[in-house]
C-alpha cells in the first residue's frame, strides 16, 4: 500500500490539487489528511481535488475546524473522517484522533487518548497498524521546533499503549517531513507539500 500524507493545508487550494497531482503521479492508494485542511470553517470546498480524481481520502479535523465541519467535509466529497474510527485495507488497521489540545476546537488529553483507543480497538488484531493525529505526542523532536505548540501527553499514551507502526501527524508547520523513532513507532509530520509513505 502507498499513502500520501499531509496536513496544514489551511485552505491553499492551490497546494492541494498539487497533493492531488501528487499522490495521483506516484500511484498513491489512499490520502491521509491530518487536518487544519481549512481555516476558520470557510466553506470553500478543499477537497474538491481529490474528488475529481476519484482518490480515497481519510481526514481528520485540527484545530482549525470543528469535528462537524471534518464530518461535512467527508460527507460531500466520499471521504472518512476516522475521528474516533478506524478502517481497514487488507492486514493494514488505521486509526485516528483530529482535533488538538490547544484552540478554539481544543480537547483535552483523556478525550484524544480514549478516542484513539475507541478507533484502536476494532483494529488491534491486524498485523499493521496506522495511526493519524493532527496534534504529535510530547517529548517528541518536533515539539522542540515550536515554543508555543506542545505535544500532547494522549496520543504518547496511545504510542505507548497501542504501538502503532506509524504515527502521522501535523501541526507543527517547522516540522514538515521530520520524520523520527518514538518507542516502536515511527512518526512523521507529513506538513503541507505532502509525503510518500509505502507500507
């Protein structure tokens, strides 16, 4: 399977039918959107892109949008939000947590951890797992990058708890493409421009 990531789009429409040429040139099975796709929930539809090109899409909110905006952006363009859900594609299990704990659409740290569980849990037999988060675990290199943006002590709870292969997140706009080695996973911030991941 080959993903493309990405996150903190912010409504640069432009950047995504980039993604889209993008994941469409290198084959890419599925598209993960990490959130912060749009700014202040304008109803600009982002992910028309994506759509025209008939491309699986899964996404999460950030904290830039509410949960009801992820879910309205998934329902008109044939997407998933896996906010609290998760899907599976032959042995490989993904899981995903949106929102962040900071901002105006912020959730505290039990929430991201139990959310991530309730999508883990449906997933937890399969031989490879994936993990999506718009917020990256704290202790990470990536939270160094920021003075402001922390990590968030849940989703380390839930790389901890549940081991997943891969973590993919966003956020940290310093961060785009920094990929490092958290416990047994391997966690990437995909950022704007979008990353090649072959599981």
């Amino acid at each position: 399977m080959r993903i493309l990531g990405a996150g903190d789009i912010h409504g640069d429409l432009f950047a995504v039918k980039e993604l889209a040429e993008k994941a469409e040139k290198n084959h890419a099975d599925l598209i993960i959107l990490c959130g912060d796709l749009q700014d202040d929930d304008s109803l600009d539809n982002i992910l028309q892109p994506f759509k025209d090109k008939n491309q699986k899409v899964l996404l999460i909110s950030g904290n830039h949008e509410s949960l009801a905006t992820a879910d309205f952006l998934a329902y008109i363009n044939k997407a998933k939000n896996l906010h609290g859900y998760s899907v599976r594609y032959e042995d490989v299990g993904i899981f995903g947590c949106g929102s962040a704990n900071i901002g105006i659409h912020s959730i505290s740290e039990t929430e991201i951890f139990d959310t991530l569980k309730k999508g883990f849990d449906k997933i937890s037999y399969l031989k490879k797992k994936i993990m999506m988060t718009h917020v990256h675990p704290t202790g990470s290199k990536m939270e160094k990058l920021s003075n402001f943006i922390k990590g968030s002590y849940g989703v380390l709870k839930a790389v901890k708890d549940f081991k997943p292969d891969i973590l993919l997140c966003s956020h940290v706009h310093e961060a785009e493409g920094l990929e490092e080695q958290l416990e047994n996973t391997r966690v990437i911030n995909v950022g704007k421009h979008g990353k090649i991941i072959d599981i």
